[in-house]
C-alpha cells in the first residue's frame, strides 16, 4: 500500500478503528432483514509528505448511493457560513458578470445560490442525482459529474475557466488527490483563485476528534502537506484562515505559481505553528490512538452506568461523527434507544451499524430523557439552545468529546 500523494511506502498506523458500514448509509426498514457491508477504518501516516489517509478508497459507488441523505440546506448556521463566504469572496475578488465562479461538490446550490442572486455566473460539479435535482430547481446550472484533470480540461475548452473555484469541503473526500489537484490547476483563469476548506488535522489531534474519521475522509492535512500538494501542480497558497467549522478548519486561498498574488503573513505564521507543534516529526501522529480509546472508553463507561441505575438516555444529531463514535464503541439500543434528527430526511431510518433508530424532536417531550448525548459536539451551542426545554424536567445534556462531559 502506497501514499495517494507522493507512493511511498504506508507503514505507519495513525489511528485504527476497526471496522463500519459507510457512515451515511442509512437503513429503511426492509434493509433490516439484510446483511450490511462493512470496511475497516485505518488510517496511516506518510512518512514522506505526511499526508494522513485512509489504507483502501472504496469505490465510489458503493459509498455515495443515490440515496444519499444529506441535504446540505437543512443546516442553518451552515448556510450562514456559505453566504458570509460568498460576500467575502465577491469582495475580495471583485467578482461580477463577466466572471465565472465554479463550485465543486455543489450539493444542492446551497452555496451558489448566493453567487447567482448577485448575478454573477456559475457552475455546479455534483455527481449525486438527488442533490443536482434539488440545485437547478434553485436555478443553478448543475452537471453530474466528478471532478477530475479530465473533466477539467473538456470544461475549459467547451465554456472557459473559472476566476474563482470553490472547493470547501471536498479536499478531504477526494479519492485520486493528485488529479483532483491537477484538475484544479487546469480549470483555473491565469489570475484566478482556488479555495478550499478542511478540517486542520492540528485541531483533530489537539481536541481528540477521532469521530470526524470515516470512510468518505480519505485525507487528514496539515497547510504543510497541502501547500506541498499544491506545489506538485504549479499552485500556491497565498492566504489561509483558520475556522470553527467541523471543529477547526483552515480556507486556504490559492493561485497559480505565476500569479501576481502576493502571500499574506498568515501562511507563514500557521506553518510554524504547525512546525511549533510538533507536526514535521513522525512521533506526533503515533500518540493519537490512546487519545481516541479514553474517549471512546468513557462514554460506553457513562452509557453502561445510566444503564445501570435506571436513568434514561436520548441521542441527538445523526451525523456521520456519531457513526463512527457509536460503531467504534459498539453502542446498540440498549444502550442508546434512539437519536433525535431535525432533518425529515433522516427519521424513520436507522443508524448503519448499530442500528439505532432515527426519531423526531416529538418524541423527547413524550420521554422527558435523563440525559441528551449531543453527538454533533460541533452544533452543540445550537442544540443546547434549540433543545433548552429539557431542563424543565431536570434532563441535561452529555458530550462525548473531547471528552466526557455533563453540561
Ligand atoms: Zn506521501
């Protein structure tokens, strides 16, 4: 087994979490009574480009079905980011009419939609029928397809490049990153911009998020492993902003080498925080197991005591994050009888794995719960407050990570 990036040679474990069915295979009814599919979950450490990544890609088919249930429209606080950007970005870029902003990964025009409401053109990427469906309906010009350095160069020659891509939040669920990047840098005006958006594997490590590790994350970064990336295709990074989202993200803003873009002092200041914590020597990615099995070990710990003594515990957010956690750990109905989710899409299926129900918000009045188990910790202010109600009864809320927590 090869580095994705560079080919070296894998033999460093970052993180070994067994095995779990693909965190957003969701199960109706009738998949109850059939056997689900499980991968192993491990990821390792490139010692060349440290470029952290799961061992196997699966095929691409298998992981995003067509009944994919993310919709990414039902997050609020998720869309408020994506309009903030775009109002950054138009700015910053002085975008306007005769630009082309391409968005890769579109989903449902969550995010283009506030280009086109500012009459600039764009373009959705979205390989998911269902999510490209519900984006022209925004009037957003959709094209089923994956991104990749061939796909790239047939846009270019039948439309023309873009001035600004986006590509936040794909990076990491890239299978062939080499030609994903490349394609990056073949779509791209000779001034143009790149951004993209991931999860900092510093703040991963740093606040023990082990639960944001599934089979549709194949990369974990560093800015030095990415600004490297970028290089082998000609691009560089000349600004990059740390985030809150998914728990602490950078947005890096990129350009080609040639480019007039000048690097704005944050680079620099980020690549010797990164250097300051330890993340160009070997030894700091091998701690992380330990790290993920204590939290991991008190929560079934504090599941198995509630149990115990009677009190009753709900979940909340079917996210992917508490697939992972609850898979990992093993958590079943018994210990966890069901998980709260807003999204309509969600209830009446089942969690893959553990086979935990999907409810409605309806059912905590009815059950007046013990205790809520926030999996999303991310969305935990928003659910704390949306959910306030529980303390009416003396219910509180838990979460797990970084760690176990009664709030
Ligand atoms: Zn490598």
């Amino acid at each position: 087994m090869k580095c994705r990036h560079c080919a070296t040679a894998l033999h460093d474990v970052f993180l070994d979490l067994g095995s779990a069915p693909p965190s957003n295979a969701f199960l109706t009814a009738d998949a109850l009574n059939a056997p689900e599919t499980w991968f192993p979950l491990k990821l390792f450490t490139c010692r060349n480009c440290l470029l952290v990544q799961v061992d196997e890609v699966q095929a691409h088919a298998e992981l995003f079905t067509p009944d994919y249930v993310y919709y990414s429209s039902f997050s609020r606080s998720w869309l408020v980011h994506a309009e903030r950007y775009v109002e950054q970005a138009v700015t910053r870029l002085k975008l306007n009419q005769n630009s082309l902003v391409m968005e890769i990964a579109s989903n449902d025009g969550y995010l283009l939609q506030y280009v086109s409401s500012r009459g600039i053109p764009c373009v959705g990427i979205e390989p998911t029928n269902g999510t490209a469906v519900a984006a022209r309906k925004k009037g957003i010009e959709t094209l089923e397809r994956f991104f990749g350095r061939d796909f790239a160069v047939e846009f270019v020659l039948e439309h023309r490049s873009a001035e600004l891509i986006v590509a936040n939040n794909v990076l990491a669920h890239v299978p062939d990153i080499n030609d994903f990047v490349a394609g990056l840098a073949a779509a791209l005006a000779s001034e143009g911009t790149i951004t993209v958006e991931f999860p900092h594997l510093m703040e991963l490590v740093a606040k023990r998020q082990f639960d944001t590790v599934y089979h549709e994350h194949f990369s974990y970064f560093s800015l030095h492993t990415v600004r490297r990336i970028f290089a082998a295709y000609g691009l560089k990074v000349w600004d990059v902003e740390q985030l809150p989202t998914h728990g602490g993200s950078l947005r890096l803003w990129a350009a080609h080498a040639h480019s007039a873009r000048a690097e704005t002092p944050a680079v620099s200041a980020l690549l010797d925080a990164e250097i300051a914590a330890g993340m160009l020597d070997i030894a700091y990615y091998q701690g992380f197991q330990a790290q993920a099995d204590a939290v991991k070990n008190d929560c079934v710990a504090f599941l198995l005591e509630q149990r115990r003594t009677g009190r009753n515990i709900a979940g909340y957010g079917a996210a992917a994050k508490g697939n992972t956690l609850l898979n990992y750990a093993g958590v079943r109905p018994d210990l966890l009888p069901y998980v709260i989710d807003a999204s309509p899409h969600k209830q009446g299926h089942w969690l893959p794995g553990s086979r935990i129900p999907v409810l409605a918000e309806s059912r905590l009045r009815e059950d007046r719960p013990d205790f809520v188990l926030i999996l999303p910790w991310n969305l935990r202010e928003e659910i704390v407050t949306q959910l306030d109600y529980i303390r009416d009864w003396g219910g509180q809320f838990v979460v797990a990570v970084p760690r176990l927590e009664i709030l």
